[in-house]
C-alpha cells in the first residue's frame, strides 16, 4: 500500500520584524560580500520599526543575513522576532509561528578625530581665541526611536609646551593655569562645552 500526501505544507514567507527605523538589512551568498549584498525588502511597519522579508515564495533563507545600524549608533537590539508564514496547499487559512531573534549587539568603536594644524594670533595679556579645528567621526548621538545610542563617543585635548604663566579659558571663563605648576603639559577642561576655547600667556 502507499500513501501519499498530496496536501504538502509549504513557506510562503519568512520575515524579520521589530528592526528600528535606520536600520537596514542586507542579504547574499556570505560575509565576504557584504557591501555588494542586496539590500532585503522592508516589507513597512509601525513607524519607528520595520519588518524586512527575508524569503519567499518558497525561496531558501539567504546564506549570509546582516542588519546595518545607523552610522555611529552602538547598544543592544533585543526586540526583533523572525515570522514564518506557511500553509497546507489545500487549505486556505494560514500560520504564523513566530521566534525572538535574540539580542543583536554592536559594539562601540573609537573612530578617532582628525585635527587641523592652524595659527592663532593675538596681543599679549588678551584672551587668545584657539582655531582648533577637530573632526570626529562619532560625536554626536546616533539614538532613533525604540534603539538609543548607548555611547557616545568624547574626545580630551591635551596641550604641551605651553610654559608657565599660561591660562585656557572657555568664554571668558579660566578653566585651567600653569601659573600653579612646573608641567608644560596641561588638558583644560570641559572641552564640550560650545563656547571658544582661548589661550592667555599672563604676566609673571
């Protein structure tokens, strides 16, 4: 005797949902083609997040899946659920079985700051004004909403051989002197503040 089940079941779909506005995610053969992969198709969602079709029509689930975080953004995902839409081929009603995906965490990275080599002018005994003209790559928060960024990255400026009786101010503020130590090497501070940083060499 021999049986046969002509009312196979099959996969319509196998979806990523829960991934936040920002991010995208990439598909293709493996890793080492990752900035060629194509980009999957966001299938929409609620606003702040997205769902992303991983498979259809019966297709198999891409050998290399990767989800791209907004530029400088770092933290930790732990709100994405993959969604496996299937059906009998003699039924009409469907199903969804859904999974957590697990926590997706990326982390923070040091990109550095590039800084210009640029003169300053000014009179003796004035509050010196310091062009300094620093690029960072990551200052700034990467948060979107439902992901905050968990790091942001700082930067502290160090100045040597600035010899006694010197002052930095921030503003018209003095934050930091020489005139109170022998080290020619001193890091003013707070530097994130918006104010101008200035430079005063004082009378002994």
């Amino acid at each position: 005797m021999t049986l046969n089940d002509p009312d196979s079941e099959q996969i319509n779909a196998i979806l990523l949902s829960g991934v936040p506005s920002g991010f995208l995610v990439f598909s293709g053969d493996d890793a080492n083609n990752a900035t060629t992969s194509a980009l999957s198709s966001n299938a929409g969602g609620g606003g702040s997040s997205n769902t992303w079709v991983l498979a259809q029509g019966g297709d198999p689930l891409p050998n290399y899946i990767a989800i791209l975080p907004p530029r400088g953004w770092s933290g930790t995902l732990s709100d994405m659920e993959i969604i496996v839409l299937s059906r009998e081929t003699a039924l009409d009603e469907g199903r969804a079985d859904v999974q957590p995906f697990g926590d997706l965490v990326v982390t923070p990275v040091a990109d550095g700051a590039i800084v210009s080599d640029t003169s300053s002018f000014g009179n003796e005994n004035e509050i010196i004004p310091l062009n300094l003209n620093v690029l960072m790559y990551d200052g700034v928060d990467a948060s979107v909403t439902g992901a905050p960024d968990e790091n942001v990255e700082t930067a502290t400026i160090t100045f040597t051989g600035v010899g006694p009786n010197a002052s930095f101010y921030i503003g018209n503020t003095e934050t930091i002197s020489t005139r109170s130590g022998s080290s020619s090497s001193r890091t003013p501070t707070p530097m994130s503040t918006p104010a101008r940083p200035g430079f005063r060499s004082a009378s002994r």
